[in-house]
C-alpha cells in the first residue's frame, strides 16, 4: 500500500473510531466514510522556454453540512488523491471541533514549487483556478495556503476568479480565498496564525500540567510558515529553541537559538542551513533529541514505527497535518509522551482564515491584538472541550478531539435530517 493510502485510511480509522464512541447514526457515519465530491483537473502550463506541460491538479470537499468548504492548497511533488482527501477530511473534523462554521476541503498541485520560475508558478496558479472554475467559491469553497503556496499566490487566485466573475459581484468575491497579503483584503495575523495557535494550544496543556513554559526546550521540524512562526511564538513564550530542521539540513544549540537572526538567515539562503554559532545534527539525532517538546511542523509521516522509539521528548506537538502515524502514536501513549493532535494543534490557520472571510465579508478590518486575542480564546476553547471530554471518556487527546467534533457533526446532521 502507498504511503498517502495509508495516511488515508489512518484518517478514516481516526473518524471510525470516535463514531463508535459516540454511537454515530450509521447515515451519519455512512456519509462522513468518504469525501462528497473528488475533483481532478489535468491542465496545461506553458514554461518560460515556450515549451507546454501538463499538470495534475486535485481539489477534495470532503463535507459542508457546518458550512462552506474550506482547505489548503498544497504545491508538493508527493501530492496524490489519496493525501488530499486525508487532508481534506481533517479540515472537516479540525473546524467541526474549534465550533467554525465551515466544512472540509484541500486541493494540490503534484509539483515542486522550486524548480518553476515566478511567472511559471503564476500562470500554474492562475490556470489551475480557472480549471477549478465553479467549483469554487465564497460561500461554496475556500482556498488558502498550504506548503509549497503562499500569500502571493493566493493573491493570483483571488484576482483570477475575480476576473471571470460578473462586475457586480467582482469586489464582493474577494473572499474566495484567504491567507492573501493584507494590500487584498488578508487579515492581521494571518501569516503567523497557525504556528501561534500551536503556541496556544501547548500553553494549554501546560497549564493543564500546572508548568509554565519558560526555559522548556523544544525541536522544530520545518522552518516554512507554521515552523517559523511557531518558533517565533515559543520563543516569545520564553521556551528555548534548540533546533530546527528543514529540507537544507538542522541546526542545533543547546543555549536556544536566536529565532528572528534564524528567519533572516532562512530568508536569505533558502533555509536554514549554514546558520552561524549552531551545529548541525543528522535527522535521526534531531529526532532522538533529549526535548521537553518536539514540533513537527513539515509534512505527514515523520515519526514512524522505524524511528518511534528513539524519540525522548515529553509532547509532541503536532504543528503539521498527521505527522506521527497511528502505530507511532499508539507507541507514544504507551510510553507517556502526551501528543496534541494536529485537528487542534494547527487550528489556528483556519481560524484565522475564517477571520478573514468575516473581515472582507463586512468591508472591516480587526486590529492584530484583536485577532490574537480571538485565536488565544478560540483554541483554548476547543482545548478545554478536548480536556472535558477525555477526564468523562478516557483515550488519547486525539480520540477526544475526534469524539467531540465527530458529536457536533452528528448533532448537526440531526437537527438538518438529509435531503431529501
Ligand atoms: P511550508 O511550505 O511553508 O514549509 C514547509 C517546511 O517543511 C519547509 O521549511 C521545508 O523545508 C520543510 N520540510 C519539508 N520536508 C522536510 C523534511 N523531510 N525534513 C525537514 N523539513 C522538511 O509549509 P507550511 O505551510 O509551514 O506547512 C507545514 C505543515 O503545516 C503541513 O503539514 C501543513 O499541512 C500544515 N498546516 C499549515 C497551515 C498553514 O496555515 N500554512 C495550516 C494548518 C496546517
């Protein structure tokens, strides 16, 4: 079996698992067992040589009875049907459990964004929205970043799909997408949400602990949006950074190191490697890593039955999407290691998102505090619900998120009954 089925089939177990606990109505159940609709879009990109490509796009809704769909886009090489509609039923569960009202999707593009120039990458975003066409949509299905995008490109977006829509609707559509520079109507705080949600979530279980977080160290896999800016926050919070890795290699220093000299260094060579007073570290010691917390915040997969048991860290801290398999997990539990699962952990991009949406929807635009101190209370939220639940039913604290959202979704489908 490939990697991304069965990174899909974990996430359908997670799902059959909280339905059994809840007793779900097997319509309910039967409904929420695969995606709504699967989209897959083959389309042509000419590159700067004059030479044509074609491209293999996918855009997953996996559910929208809380609300419209909502998703990343995912620009990576790995992107398949099977990774999206794993992602993309996450993102139903992720917003059912911080109380959004929006449903799941994801979409990608199966390529590596570093080997196209810009106007490549542009004209792929703006034919890959046009290929999407109605499928897509403010109230329908929303856009945003994920790895290998970022705020330009969904800028490109917005100004596609403004483009092809009618001049009366044309300003009142921005909202399609999120996750846009803040000149096009993105809000404060979008950029640094989700590694700050983090933040939030493991200030949480801290608490939780009776512990603050000063001088706790932690271990950072991937320096992109989440892992940068989750770094910056667990900095702000007086942890100790002690290494980062990304795909140019990992720097390590066991003093903590200095978080926004890092992020320049990332800016200016493309990563994080070479960066001065650190030493470097091999995946399998960063992962070994004696940490009071580890953050994976790069890509599903990472902590596996092959490396699992080598991990010493006391919380994992799930900052990417699935990021330690359900074998892996299990063995965690086993062991003590308190995992935040990734439906509350990186939370904080959607809910910025949906900030966002409310923002262009209203012509309004919120303060950064205003935004940090809704995202604070929004996470901590869903963390006290994950927390209430696991003292009633027992289980992991991903069995209790998924015991909660899975019993708002059944709640909802209820009340709604099913058309027709
Ligand atoms: P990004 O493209 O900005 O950054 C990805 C980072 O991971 C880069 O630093 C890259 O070098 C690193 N990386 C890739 N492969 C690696 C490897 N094998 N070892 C070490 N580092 C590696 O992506 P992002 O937006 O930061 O997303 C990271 C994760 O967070 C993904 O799982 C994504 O689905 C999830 N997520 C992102 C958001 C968001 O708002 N961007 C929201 C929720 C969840």
């Amino acid at each position: 079996m490939s990697s991304s089925a069965r990174l899909y089939q974990e996430a359908a177990a997670n799902v059959a698992h909280a339905a059994d606990a809840i007793g779900m109505d097997p319509k309910v159940r039967a409904i929420l067992a695969q995606p709504k609709n699967e989209l897959i879009v083959n389309f042509p990109v000419q590159r700067d040589t004059g030479e044509y490509e074609v491209l293999h796009g996918y855009r997953i809704q996996h559910n929208n009875v809380l609300g419209p769909f909502k998703g990343g886009l995912r620009f990576h090489p790995a992107v398949d049907l099977n990774e999206v509609r794993a992602l993309a039923t996450w993102m139903t569960f992720k917003c059912a459990l911080v109380h959004l009202p929006y449903g799941g999707a994801k979409g990608g593009v199966a390529i590596d964004p570093s080997t196209y120039s810009q106007h490549e990458l542009e004209r792929i975003v703006r034919r890959f929205t046009h290929s999407l066409g109605a499928n897509i949509g403010p109230e329908h299905d929303i856009p945003a970043p994920d790895v290998g995008t970022n705020a330009q490109m969904m800028g490109w977006m917005m100004d596609t799909y403004l483009n092809s829509s009618g001049t009366d609707d044309r300003q009142n559509v921005r909202r399609v997408v999120t996750g846009k520079p803040v000149e096009l109507g993105g809000s404060l705080g979008r950029d640094s949400a989700t590694g700050k949600g983090a933040a939030y979530a493991l200030r949480h279980l801290y608490g939780e602990y009776d512990r603050t977080l000063d001088g706790e160290s932690v271990a950072i896999q991937g320096f992109g949006n989440v892992g940068s800016h989750g770094a910056l926050a667990l900095a702000d919070l007086g942890m100790r950074v002690v290494a980062v890795s990304d795909i140019t290699g990992t720097v390590h220093a066991d003093t903590g190191l200095d978080v926004r000299a890092l992020m320049a260094h990332a800016r200016e060579h493309g990563g994080v490697a070479g960066f001065p007073n650190a030493d470097t570290l091999t995946t399998e010691e960063f992962f070994a890593l004696d940490v009071d917390v580890l953050m994976p915040a790069a890509l599903e997969n990472q902590i596996t039955p092959d490396n699992v048991d080598t991990v010493r860290a006391k919380v994992i801290l799930e900052a990417a999407n699935g990021p330690v398999t359900a074998e892996a997990a299990a063995t965690l539990d086993a062991g003590g290691v308190d995992v935040i699962p990734d439906i509350l952990a990186n939370a904080g991009g959607v809910i910025v998102s949906y900030y966002e949406w409310v923002q262009n929807k209203t012509s309004d635009q919120w303060s950064e505090a205003d935004v940090d101190q809704r995202l604070r209370d929004t996470i901590w939220n869903a963390a006290d619900r994950v927390v209430a639940r696991r003292a009633r039913d027992g289980g992991t604290r991903r069995h209790a998120a998924y015991v909660e959202a899975c019993a708002l979704l059944q709640r909802v489908y209820e009340l709604r009954g099913i058309f027709p």
